[in-house]
C-alpha cells in the first residue's frame, strides 16, 4: 500500500525523510535493523528512485542511518525525541518558559486589526496591534504564533513587544493586570502555510494552543493563536485521586 504525499512547498524527499525518520524513534526500524532494499522503498511510497536515495542520504547526514556496500542501509543512530517545551497551567510558569527560552524571533507581519474573539471570550478593546512571528531554537522553527495585543498596551513599549516574547514582557509591566488568564489546547495537522514556516510536511502533527488575557473589566489585552510542532512539545499533568 502506497503512502500518500500531500502536494506542498516542502521536497517530497523531506517528507519521505519525516516519515522514515519516525520509524526509527518509534522502534519499528530498531537500532541494527537493515532498511529495505530501494526498490522496495520506490515500491511502498510510490516515488522515484532519486526520491529515496535523496531521503537516506539526509538520514545518514543526520546520524541516523548507514549505507554499507554491498549490504545495505543500517540503522546506526537515534532521532533527538527530547521534547523540551512543557505546557504549563500557571500564568507564571508560562512566561518562565519562554523567559528561559530565549527563542530567536522572526516577525512576519504587523498591522491593525480586529481579533477574532467568540461572544464568550470576553470584551474587545478598542483596537490591536497583530503580530505574526515564528520563535526559533536552535536554529529549528518550533511554533507560529498570532497575536492580538490591545493597541494601548503595544504602545507603552514597541520596540520591545517587537523584538522580545510578548508574555514575560506583559506580566512584569506593573501597569498592566491581568485579571485571568485561559488558554486551551488541541491536536491538529499542519496545512500548507504552517508545514513552510515550521519545516514540517504537510499533515505532520501540530500542537494549536489558544491563550486569552483579560483585565477587571473582562476586557481581552491579549489573544494568541500557537501552532507548536507536534516534536517540540509535551503535557506532565498530575492527576487528583
């Protein structure tokens, strides 16, 4: 049975790459194991034999495989799985994680603009300030991230709300209170526009977080819609008997 591909800006051998790269970390391709042979691999993901030789030579670049002369390719290495982002249920536990973090940040677009608030969510205020950025760990893309941000509070500090994460920057503003803080998180698959800025194929498995600051007044400061990649990220709950 043929794997389907999802047309995308990502090089199918990428995806090809993602794929097989996961059987490693989930041990169906064991430390040892010999991969099957090209043929095989043309034959179960039904692309071309560059394809395939493109996916294993990043895989051996990676550490992760080895193809051996006249033997075949090995599994030799295993993919980082460490998932290093927590999500914390504690406003100040969240801008601790992305006060330690220190992600590079890739602004993509600013304007003004109305947030897209449901009835329940609270009272808009007057106008935001949209940011669209992507936070960057070592050099790896790890979340895309929309943010409303009440106009009057962007403009105590631009400069700052641009080039720093806006959360550790808006708790320790002593100007603003925030009253509740709500955030919800769902799985989900990246589309096309979320798999170019995260690196990930097309369907790859995403993490989309939903937070909500609101002041006294019920009055919404703060919205966010995340994408996490789905590698980057992890729940630790502890459960009440």
């Amino acid at each position: 049975m043929k794997t389907p591909f999802v047309d995308s800006a990502v090089p199918r051998y990428l995806q090809l790459a993602d794929l097989m790269r996961q059987r490693v970390a989930r041990g169906a391709w064991p430390q040892g194991h010999k991969l099957p042979s090209l043929e095989e691999l043309v034959q179960e993901f039904g692309v071309a034999r560059v394809t395939v030789r493109q996916a294993i030579e990043l895989l051996a670049r990676e550490g992760l495989v080895s193809p051996q002369q006249g033997r075949g390719t090995f599994v030799t290495g295993m993919p980082d799985t460490r998932r290093w982002f927590s999500v914390v249920t504690t406003l100040s536990e969240l801008a601790k994680v992305y006060r330690d973090t220190k992600p590079k940040i890739v602004n993509i677009d600013e304007s003004i603009t109305a947030p897209p608030l449901q009835p329940h969510e609270g009272v808009p205020a007057e106008r935001y300030v949209f940011m669209r950025r992507v936070h960057v760990r070592d050099e790896r893309p790890y979340c895309v991230i929309n943010i409303y941000l009440d106009e009057a509070i962007f403009r105590t500090c631009p400069e700052r709300f641009r080039n720093e994460t806006v959360i550790p920057l808006l708790t320790s503003m002593q100007e603003v209170a925030i009253a509740h803080a709500h955030q919800v998180l769902t799985i989900d698959t990246a589309d096309m526009e979320v798999a170019q800025w995260l690196e990930l194929p097309v369907n790859a498995p995403v993490a989309l977080v939903r937070r909500i600051f609101k002041d006294e007044q019920d009055r919404v400061i703060y919205l966010a819609d995340v994408t996490y990649r789905g590698d980057s990220i992890h729940v630790d709950m502890d459960l009440k008997p």
